[in-house]
C-alpha cells in the first residue's frame, strides 16, 4: 500500500510527513495530499494530511484525536469539504487533519520562533503520535474510501 516515491518533487510525498501518510493509507483512507511542514521562506506552513472519507470514518479519525490530543505538543483539527478526485473528476468528502500551532508558550513567541516550534514540534512530537493513532483508528465497514 506504501508504493510511493519520497522526495520534495512532484508526485513525491515530503520524508518526514511520509510515515503519517503511510499510517493512514494503512488505516484504509485514500491520501490526496499532504505537507510536512516548512519553516523557510515566504511559504511557511505546518504539516497535514489529506484523505477521502465518509462521514462515519472521519467521525472515528477525529474520536481518536481526541483521544490522543493530551499528548500531542500541537493544537489538531480534522476540516471536511467535498473535493473533486483528480482520477475521476467526482466529487468526495475529503478531510485534512492539520496542525493548528503550538499549544505550549504560544502566547510568548514571535510569528518566526511560533512556526518553527509548530513545524518541529509536529516532526519531533505530532506525527510519531499520529501515525500511533491511525493504527487506533476503526473505518466504517460501509461505503470505503
């Protein structure tokens, strides 16, 4: 299920997102895009992931969230729209879990020192607890992603 090229190139999957996208192609969910996080340049972003799923199975991912967000060094949260699949052109539930920044001193950070606390903080801490937390997660039997 993991047959994909790492690397920072089109159609690659970033190395330290990949291992979070690799949990939840695992835990059954078709991945559509993801970010591991950047903290150089005008382009600054945290990491995410992206999925297709049906309302049941983003309810379980985001009851195990909850679940785990004690532990997690990062604020999470699962947003859901419809999306058109690139190999169909049909429209799908598609849901990203991303980070939302640091929980932890946020208030006493810069913008710079904020994102690149979030952006490590979900390498180093985050994604090792999500991809933990996929192998918790329980699809829907009905409907597949």
């Amino acid at each position: 299920m993991n047959n994909h090229s790492i690397g920072y190139g089109a159609d690659e999957i970033e190395p330290k997102i990949a291992p979070l996208v690799n949990a939840v192609r695992d835990a059954g969910f078709v991945t559509f895009a993801s970010c591991e996080g950047h903290i150089e340049g005008e382009d600054q972003r945290f990491a995410s992931v992206a999925f297709y799923a049906h309302e049941a199975e983003a309810r379980s991912v985001h009851e195990c969230l909850l679940r785990y967000r004690e532990r997690l060094a990062c604020s999470w949260c699962l947003r859901g729209g419809f999306v058109i699949r690139r190999e169909s052109s049909d429209l799908a539930l598609g849901w990203t879990l991303e980070s939302c920044g640091i929980i932890e001193q946020s208030a006493q950070l810069n913008e710079t020192e904020f994102v690149a606390r979030t952006v490590e903080a979900g390498w180093n801490t985050d994604i090792p607890l999500l991809v933990q937390m996929f192998g918790d997660v329980k699809p829907a039997a009905e409907g597949g992603s």
